[in-house]
C-alpha cells in the first residue's frame, strides 16, 4: 500500500484483471469501516509492478492499493518512476 497526504485509492487495474473478488473484498470492508472516502470505487489504470508477475507467473491473487489521481490521471511524484531517476544522476 502506497500513499500520502490526502490519499484516494481508486481499484488499480491489475487489481481488477487478476483479482478482483480479493479487491471488492478489501473496498467493501474499507467501506463498512468508514474509509470510504479513500476507498474510492473507480478504475485506476494497471500498475506494472511485482504484483503483476506474482498474478501472473505465481498465480497468486494479489492486490495493489496506490494512490492515484483520477482528476490529474496521474500517479503522485513519490510513487513514480521518474521520481526514482532523480537519485540516479
């Protein structure tokens, strides 16, 4: 789980391709708890990540939760490749 200030957790697409009775699991219990607010129950684009490879080569139903900006179609600097270039120069 990444996130920050403010975060928003949309259903990140991996998630919803590979194990999407694990993610709806995850939201509704993030909903009867009251974090609905962050939970949010909109598609984020699919993250290219661990995740992916563990669904694919383990077959194991992982889930990501990544805060996304579904205003800005965007991932917030701290979790973006670009952001991990900076300390390669």
């Amino acid at each position: 789980m990444v996130g920050g200030v403010n975060p928003v957790f949309p259903k990140e697409g991996t998630s919803l391709y590979y194990a999407p009775d694990v993610l709806s699991k995850v939201w509704n219990i993030t909903q009867n708890m009251g974090y609905g607010q962050f939970f949010i129950n909109e598609p984020a684009p699919q993250t290219i990540d661990d995740h992916l490879y563990i669904n694919q080569l383990a077959n194991i139903r992982t889930i990501d939760i990544v805060h996304y900006d579904n205003v800005k179609k965007e991932y917030p600097p701290y979790h973006h490749h670009a952001w991990r270039q900076s300390f390669h120069h």
